[in-house]
C-alpha cells in the first residue's frame, strides 16, 4: 500500500504554497512598515525552555508537545535511564518561547536599547486530535516586541495584525477584535483567587476539566467550550473590578491608541489566552461569520514576566501569533482565492520535431531573461502544444517555424486577443514583458 502523509499533517499543494508564500510575504511587508525583521529559531527546542516558558499546567506543554528524540536517547528510555536536559528535545508548538529564548541568548535588548522588533513564519507541532482547521504541523506567522512596556506598543501590535487581515482580504465587516487585560502580579492573584472560589463553589455544576483547573490553573476555565460550563461561568467575577491602577492606566491608553487609530474592539472581561504567561494586554481576532466555533483566526498579549521565567534578565514583551489554516479558511468564506494564476507567461511552441533545438534556446532565453517561461516536452502536435498552453493559462504563446527562424524571428501570439507578429529573437524578452505590462 502507498505510504500516505501523517495523520494530522497535509501537503500544502502548489496553490497553497503558494498562498502561504503571499501571506508570508505579505507579513514582511506589513510587519515592516512597523519597525518589525525577520528571525528563524529551530523548529526543536530543549523540552525545558518550553516548560519554564508556556507553563507546565497548559494544556499546550502538558499533553500536545511532540517530543523529539535521538537514537541513543530513545535506547536509554528504553534501559529505563534518564535523559539529560539536553537530550530532552521537543518540536516547537508555538513560536514566542522561542523567539524570546534567542533574544535572551544574543542580547538583542541590552538595557537602555530601543525595543527588538521580531517576526516569524513556519510551521508548528501539537500532537492533538485533528479536526477542521487544527492540524498537528499547521503554520503561523507571528511577531513579538520585547523590551517595551508602553501602551502604545500593545495598540502598534494590535493595528499591525488588524492591517494584515485587512490587506490579506478578511472584511473588516466579518471581523471582531476582542481585547481585555490580565492584570500583572500585584492583581491578578486575587483575582485568580476570586474565580477558583466561583468554580469550587459552583464544582458540581461544571465539567472535571473545569475543576481540574480550580486548582491548576482556574483563569483557564473560563474558556471551556462545554456549553454548559459556558454558561455557569458567565457569572464568574470579571477582571475589570480586580485590576490595580497601573492596569487600569495602562489599559485605558491602549484603548486611547486603538480610537485614535479608529479600530474597532469588544472588551471582553473574560477573554483569557490559552498560556501562562500573559500580563496586562491579551487579544484575539474572530471571524464573525463562516467558520463555526474555532471563529479566532489571531491573537496575542503582553507577557512581561516571560523573560524571567526561560531565565532572562526582566524584559517586558508583547506579541500575537495567526494560524494560517484557520485564515485560509475565512478567506474561502469570504470568497477570496489566494495562490492562483497562471504561473507561466509564455508558452513557447514549435511546428514541428525539426525545429525543437532550435525552440529550446529560444525558451533558454526568455528564460535567461526572467521571463516565466516553459514548453512542451513529449513531443506533442503543435495543435496540442496550443491546447496545453490553454491548460497552463499562458497569456503569451511564442512559435517556432523554419522560415521566421531562418531570418532570426518568431512568432509572437497574444492569447487574448489573438493578435499575432512576427519578432526578432534579440527583442522578444522586451516584446514580451511590454506585452505582460512589465
Ligand atoms: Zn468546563
Ligand atoms: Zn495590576
């Protein structure tokens, strides 16, 4: 039987690889006009960083991490032995740890440098149960700024990835941006406290799962998708009451920047982001319509306290993460088709068998001269090299006869019109790119 891809995992076809090209270039350019370079942290990191950096209590580190091992450390687990923190490896299953753990390890924000501006793009790795749109190697495309606390960096973050689903071909009329604060360790402890209380207190009308996180992690419960739960937990006391002043400050001026900026947002009291590690800001972008209830196609928050927990000197940060699969989908819903085209401007045919060399320079050329371009290669009539140049949607069809090619020409045929000439062989890449408007 034919080996087939891993369960969870899909090939990104030539259309979506090319998509995935668009929207990864896309980022650059918009996240660029913000300040934001590129990095590439390696897709395994030390099990440890992940744990100090994610939180041992989500669900993220705590069952979804696909771990990675080197023959002789899968033989010492074999033996029974242990493994040493470097041999204990994992695939990475978001990228802000990472990213933070290379900022720290180079020394990209020395005290008093401006804030590092950071973007990334690739694929990431949960072993959880697939389902539409969540897929076990799936692809983001994030930024992180570390180094700042300002207000004004959190309403930047959030501008820049309401752009980009704008620019991508989201409506903004099918998008709700929802933004809250977490507070920080002088207030979110008894706010913690208060909502553990809440779900002890109502244990036995919600899933174990919730209970669970009474004593792991309670401000996870509220985001239970049990309907049931859902519904008990709108009651659970809201953030906005526990926040302290500084909070409270910076919060409202991020709000300030976003109406400046004319940005639209829900607040919602218990939006809470699925890791440990958020303080103050947390967001998340929703597609209103067409993608059922995994409707967040982005999102992101501040997370101060990141820095010091993989080991770092205190260094506040700030970042989001979007999934591309998910906004693949709400770009189908919204009837938007990214990667197609021809991907071929010119076909170039000849009339017969005697003039194939002579064609394949002639392709050799454009070719040189970065024209997309390319010919049939089994021989075919040239009645069906004309078909296949149909198939492959090439807006230009050059021929290559014995006559026009004694005196140094072709035939130069645009396939819209219809309208045919005859060009020297020196000017046809000029003759070509002007007809393709370059
Ligand atoms: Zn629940
Ligand atoms: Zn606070």
């Amino acid at each position: 039987m034919a080996v087939k891809a891993p369960r969870g995992t899909a090939d990104l076809l030539p259309q979506e690889a090319r998509a995935w090209d668009q929207l990864s270039r896309l980022a650059l350019r918009i996240f660029g006009s913000y300040g934001y370079e590129p990095i590439e942290t390696p897709i395994f990191e030390q099990t440890d960083m992940f744990t100090r950096g994610i939180g041992e209590a989500t669900d993220v580190v705590g069952k979804e991490m696909f771990q990675v091992l080197s023959k002789n450390a899968y033989a010492t687990l074999l033996e029974g032995g242990k493994l040493a923190a470097d041999q204990r490896l994992s695939l990475r299953p978001e990228g802000t740890a990472s990213v933070v753990r290379a900022v720290q390890e180079h020394n990209l924000v020395p005290s008093g440098a401006a804030p590092a501006k950071l973007m990334y793009f690739g694929p990431m790795f949960r072993c959880e149960r697939p389902q539409k749109g969540r897929l076990r190697q799936f692809h983001q495309i994030g930024a992180e700024c570390l180094g700042a606390h300002e207000p004004s960096v959190d309403a930047e973050m959030i501008i820049m990835l309401m752009r980009f689903f704008e620019k991508a071909g989201v409506p903004r009329s099918n998008m709700r941006l929802i933004i809250n604060s977490m507070g920080d360790d002088n207030c979110r402890p008894a706010y913690r406290d208060s909502v553990r209380d809440f779900i002890l207190a109502h244990g036995s009308e919600l899933c174990d799962e919730c209970n669970r996180r009474a004593h792991t992690n309670p401000l996870r419960a509220l985001d239970c998708k049990n309907p049931a739960c859902k519904q008990v937990l709108a009651a659970a006391p809201t953030i906005d009451n526990a926040l302290c002043d500084d909070c409270r400050a910076h919060y409202e001026a991020v709000k300030a920047y976003l109406d400046m900026a004319g940005i639209e947002y829900v607040e919602d009291p218990h939006l809470v982001r699925g890791l440990d590690y958020y303080t103050n800001t947390v967001f998340e972008v929703q597609v209103i319509d067409g993608l059922g209830s995994q409707n967040a196609i982005g999102g992101g928050g501040r997370y101060d306290k990141l820095m010091e927990s993989v080991g770092g000197k205190p260094t506040p940060g700030i970042g989001f993460a979007l999934g591309f699969e998910r906004l693949m989908l709400a770009l189908e819903a919204a009837g938007v088709q990214l990667g197609g085209g021809s991907n071929l401007d010119v076909f170039v045919a000849c009339v017969d068998a005697s003039m194939r060399a002579a064609s394949f320079k002639v392709l050799q050329s454009l070719r040189d001269a970065g024209v997309r371009a390319d010919a049939d290669h089994q021989a075919r009539s040239l009645k069906s090299q004309f078909k296949l140049a149909d198939k492959l949607a090439a807006p230009l069809v050059v021929v290559v006869g014995p006559d026009e090619f004694e005196r140094g020409e072709v035939t130069l045929r645009d396939m819209a019109s219809k309208e045919q000439r005859n060009v020297s062989i020196e000017e046809l890449p000029t003759a070509v790119k002007g007809l393709l408007g370059e």
